[in-house]
C-alpha cells in the first residue's frame, strides 16, 4: 500500500510539473510546420483561427497574454466544431477529419499547462504528420514531415530537460531527435518489407474534395484542354518492355466524348446501356507492345493506355468504346501493365453506337452543316469526305493557338470555322467531328494525351499535362473506328508558338537556343530529369511498393511465396530478436564505463579481489577501503591514499586539471 501510494503521488507530480516556457516555444515553431501543409489545403477561417491561436499561446508565454478560461475554451470548441460540420457536411472523412485535427490540436495549447499536456500535443503532432501523407507521397513532402518529426523530438527533449536548453545545447537536442531516428531506421525498414500488403486501400475514406482533380475531364468545353498545356505537372511514367514507339504513334487514349449541344462535349450518360457493354474484339496488325504506366493519382477511374489496348491490366474494366477504367478512383500511385496494337482494325458497329456517333443538336451551327452538305454531295466515298475536311484546315488560313479568341457566338463552331481560324487541338477536334457528323459519318472526340518526354537516366517516357490532347476517330466501312487527328492538318509555319519538348520552363524559354547560354539550359535539363528519375523511383519502390513486389523481394532474396500468417510469424520473430540485440546492447552499454577516472577505479577494484577483498559492486568505496587495508596491512598508506583520492575526485565539484591523470597513473602502479 505504502508503495503503490508513493507510486500514485509520483505521476500526479508528474502530470503537475509546469511545462517549461522554452520548451513552449519550441513545440509551438513545432506545430506550426507541422499544420502548414494541411492550412494550404482548408478553408481560409480555420488558417486564421490557428494562427490566432498559436499566436495567443505565444504572447502568454512571453508574459503579455493570460490563457482563456474554461468556459470561453469549451465555447470554442463547440464552435470550431459546428465550423467544420457545415464547412463539409459531415465530420467523417479525410478533408473534414483532418481539419477537426488541427482545430482540436490549435485548441488544446490554450489549455497547456503542464508537462503531460505538452506531452499529449506532441503525440497529436506525431498523427497529424502522418496524416499529411495521406494527401501527398512525393519525396519533397516525405523529407519535410521526416524534417517535422525531428523538430517535434526535439522539442520533447526541450520540455523534457529545460535547464540544460542554453545555446549549443539546443543544436544539441536537434543532433539527438535526428540520432533517434536513426536508431529506429533498422526497425523500420524491416517493417515496410514485412508488414503484409493489403490489395486496396487501408482506409475506407471518401474522396477529398480539397484534392482537386486534376488533368482531363469527362465533358471538353472548348478552351479547356489549352490550360493544361500550361501546367507541366506529371501525369504518368511509362516503361517499355522494348523499343518506344515514334512520337506520332503515341496516343495515350483516354475518356470518350459522344454527346455535345453544339458548344459543350461530354461523355455517355452513366445509366447508357452502351456503358455496360464489353468491348468488341480487335484485330491487331501489327506486334503487340508490352509496357508499365505509373500513374499520379487523379481521383478519377480511368486509366490511360496507348491507342489502342488488347490486353487490359488486371482488376480494369475496358468499355465498349474502349475507355480503360479502374474498379476504383485512382487516389495514389497507382502502377498497370498493359498491351496494345499500334496498328488494328475494329469493324463492328452497333445500331445504338451509330445514333449516338451521328447526334447533333438542331438548329446549332448552321453555316457548318451547310459545308458538311456541300461536301456529302461533292464527295463519292466517306474516304473522300474526310480528306476534303483535312484540306480545307491546311489550304485555309487556320491557326494553332494555345491563346485563341473566346468563341462567344450561340454557334461557336461557325465562328471558330468562317470567323476564328484559331485554336488549339479541341478546337479541331470538335469542329472535325461537327463536320463528320453532319455529312452522315459517325464520328466521336477522344481525349487523352499525345507524345512524352524520353528520360534516359531513367529508360522511361515521362507524359505531362501538357501533353494534354484531343482528336477524333470516325467510322469507315471495312477498316471501323479510325483516328484522325485533325491538329496534324495545320502548316508548320501558322503554329505560333515553338514549345520545346522538353518544356521545363512554365512559359516560353530560348535558353536552349542561345549559344552562349545553352550549356546553362542543358545542366538544368539534366538535373530536372534526374530529379524525375529518383521520383519514379521512389513511386515505384516505395509508395508502389505493393503486394507483387514484396513477393518478387522475397523470391529474389530464396524466401519464396508467404502467407500472410507466415508473413506475420516472421515480423515478429525478426522484431523480437532486433529488440533482444537491442537489449544486450543498452546493456552492454549500462555496464561499460566511459569515464576513465571510473575505469581506473574498476582496475583497482579488480586488482584488490585478486588478493581476497570482496568485489561485491553494492559495496561503496569508504568499506572497499577498510576491507582492502584489513586483508592488506603492509600497504595500508597506499590503498588508504588511493581510495580517499578517488573520493575527492568522483564527489568534489570543482577538479583541478591532472588530478584525474594522477590517480589513474597511480592504479597502473599499484600491485598487491
């Protein structure tokens, strides 16, 4: 009972030891890198309530403000709260989850007080870290949270020993959170390579709306894909299992447009029963190539191949109009392998496909039917039609813009075929099809991407959103949907502006083509494609590291296939024997004495119970003495000088310089 009480007022001492005020300032620089990356993605009254808040909890540190009172924290929350559920409609859910997090977490440090208070904060810190890895898996991102949970460690060793938080010391603490880390790097890669894989994602949550969708959509209104042009984030990496295709083969197929009102493209209805249709059988006519995609995540389903695909990737679905889709929204990186035909002939053509090909809105477009009907009548085969299209887009002054004029008109391709004549590729695209459709062709837009950028770092072909990309398949009879893409018809000389393929700059750059500085540009090319490679890398080793690979690590290292039992069985046999290690280790440690005034005083220790004086360690060194001088009488003036040296030593607090030098020489003489 005794002891349990001692125990019991031990831990309320502890939970009412006082935080200390610079150790508060630590955790708070702390807390603010930790929640900077979740405030660039919520709404703008809770980067404001945080930063009020941090801001609150400083100036109280700094003697200027006093901390709330209950009633005014509990009406708060109450509010921050009701804040979150009507700012998203619910409190479950990543984006509503998170920014709960960091509400409660700004919240908790005006309530902060004592030394487990700070403690608590920190472990929330820890989790909403964590959390920051569910919206980003980029290298960057993994170096800045590793970056925070240092700071956070650190400032736990701050809150932990205050006295000693004095100039050097604190690159001291920075050293040791960085070094515990260290030591739990061991651990924590033989978890990653162990922890069995689950197919699918760990969590069950909704879709973000703060993680914006990004890339192609399933409607094109015109002007929309010449934004993507100029975004050069990454849409995916692919790798070949042999030769790349040329750049003109590379059509990486995407959503497919049927339905238009004369301004606005869009993709079949969900409930069309064309959508649960199975694509129809291809006929390759050339040698199908095998390659891998690596694909960012952009919450939609789809997944892109090249035109056209003959061997769809496991757990997808191919649609009748040979739209590739996921079974899930593609919310990370999400790694496929697939085959398809360059070259293929479709030639099946369903009734309900036809309708749909040949719809146009009535009364739209006029001067353009009336076009398409003069060439209907002048042409004798649908071949023909569609290379009388082609030629009116080369022999009239057309322009490929990614700037081009705002189609106002309620008949936005008359303006863009008779007014404009400028435009970018979804210009064309829906202004080829209007044409086809309207001369009696069936005819679609697909939307997709058009080339890449060869890395040869990394042997793989690196796809942008700039190579956003729109065209247009039409139906001939005997060859079936073919691809045309009208964009290739425009004059080299009327395109007005020269992108490099490289693209490595958000606009325009000549650096490539000025003498004196294109070795400048090429080092920074080289280094832009390094830095892509490591990213594919790392998407491929770590973020992708799926259940397949761990298999294919383990057969190549003699392991074979494991079971998921198995896979745990040896998890915890490998952690218990690294913590049994790390246990003789620390113990090994704990007996080792670095201090040599204590080494010295161990030898000494260790001579004398050669000549019969108990080296019991429980024994202090004022009874080694009297031991030592009663088995040892004729050298009782040297052991007695000895043992009240190393005394004066081990327990003054001032030593003055050589006297520990003095006593260790004086062991090395000592022979009894």
């Amino acid at each position: 009972m005794i002891w349990q009480r001692k125990q019991k007022n031990a831990r309320y001492r502890e939970e009412q030891q006082v935080a200390p005020s610079n150790g508060v300032i630590w955790l708070l620089g702390a807390l603010l890198l930790v929640i900077i990356p979740h405030l660039l993605r919520q709404p703008g009254w809770v980067v404001t309530i945080c930063l009020i808040i941090l801001g609150w909890r400083l100036l109280s540190e700094l003697n200027r403000w006093s901390l709330p009172h209950t009633a005014f924290r509990l009406a708060l929350a109450a509010a921050l709260l009701s804040g979150t559920y009507l700012q998203y409609q619910t409190l479950n859910g990543l984006d509503a989850g998170t920014t709960l997090l960091t509400l409660m977490l700004c919240l908790k440090l005006l309530e902060l007080r004592t030394l487990r208070d700070a403690t608590i904060v920190i472990l929330l810190g820890y989790f909403l870290v964590l959390s920051g890895f569910l919206y980003d898996q980029s290298i960057l991102s993994g170096l800045y949270l590793l970056a925070v949970v240092v700071l956070l460690t650190a400032a736990l060793l701050v809150l932990n020993h205050p006295d000693e938080n004095r100039g050097t010391q604190r690159s001291r603490y920075l050293k040791s959170a960085s070094a515990l880390l260290l030591q739990a790097l061991p651990l924590m890669l033989i978890l990653f390579i162990l922890v069995p894989r689950i197919p699918g994602p760990l969590w069950a949550l909704p879709n973000s709306s703060s993680v914006g969708k990004t890339g192609l959509s399933d409607e094109m209104s015109i002007g929309d894909i010449s934004h993507l042009a100029d975004s050069n984030e990454v849409a995916f990496r692919v790798t070949f299992s042999g030769d790349i295709p040329a750049a003109e083969q590379l059509y990486w197929r995407g959503p497919v447009l049927w339905q238009t009102d004369g301004r606005n493209w869009s993709v079949l209805n969900k409930n069309d029963p064309l959508n649960n249709l199975t694509a129809p059988e291809v006929t390759p006519l050339s040698e199908p190539i095998e390659y891998t995609v690596t694909l960012q995540p952009h919450h939609r389903r789809w997944l892109f191949a090249l035109d056209l695909i003959t061997v769809q990737p496991n757990n997808s679905i191919l649609r009748r109009d040979f739209l590739l889709l996921n079974k899930q929204s593609v919310n990370d990186v999400y790694r496929y392998t697939a085959h398809s035909a360059l070259n293929y002939r479709n030639d099946q053509l369903l009734m309900q496909e036809y309708q749909r090909a040949i719809q146009l809105p009535d009364k739209r477009n006029p001067q353009t039917r009336a076009l398409a009907q003069q060439w209907r009548q002048q042409a004798t085969s649908d071949r023909e039609r569609v290379s009388l299209v082609l030629d009116y887009f080369r022999q009239q002054p057309f322009y490929y813009s990614r700037t081009p004029p705002l189609l106002e008109s309620n008949d936005p391709i008359d303006q863009f075929l008779f007014e404009a004549k400028k435009g970018f590729c979804e210009h064309y695209a829906a202004a080829f099809v209007t044409l086809m459709r309207a001369s009696g062709i069936p005819a679609r837009v697909v939307t997709g991407y058009q080339g890449g950028e060869y890395n040869e770092l990394g042997d793989y072909l690196l796809v942008r959103q700039s190579d956003a990309h729109a065209w247009a398949e039409v139906w001939l009879q005997g060859d079936g949907w073919v691809r045309v893409d009208p964009t290739r018809a425009i004059a080299p000389d009327r395109i007005e502006t020269f992108e490099d393929q490289y693209r490595f700059s958000e606009t325009r750059n000549d650096a490539l083509f000025n003498p004196d500085t294109r070795w400048m540009a090429r080092a920074w090319l080289k280094t832009l494609r390094s830095w892509d490679a490591a990213n594919h890398q790392w998407n491929q080793w770590v973020v992708g590291f799926n259940q397949k690979k761990q298999q294919q690590l383990f057969e190549r290292l003699g392991i074979g296939e494991l079971s998921i039992s198995a896979l745990v069985g040896l998890m915890v046999l490998i952690v218990l024997g690294f913590l049994a290690l790390l246990s003789l280790y620390l113990l090994y440690q704990r007996q080792r004495v670095q201090d040599p005034l204590q080494q010295a005083y161990q030898t000494l220790c260790q001579r004398l119970s050669k000549c019969g004086v108990d080296d019991a360690p429980w024994v202090g060194p004022k009874q080694r003495c009297q031991q030592a001088m009663l088995k040892l009488p004729k050298q009782r003036q040297e052991i007695k000088s000895l043992f009240n040296h190393y005394i004066q030593l081990r327990y003054t607090t001032h030593r003055k310089p050589g006297e520990p030098g003095a006593f260790i020489q004086a062991v090395r003489r000592f022979r009894c």
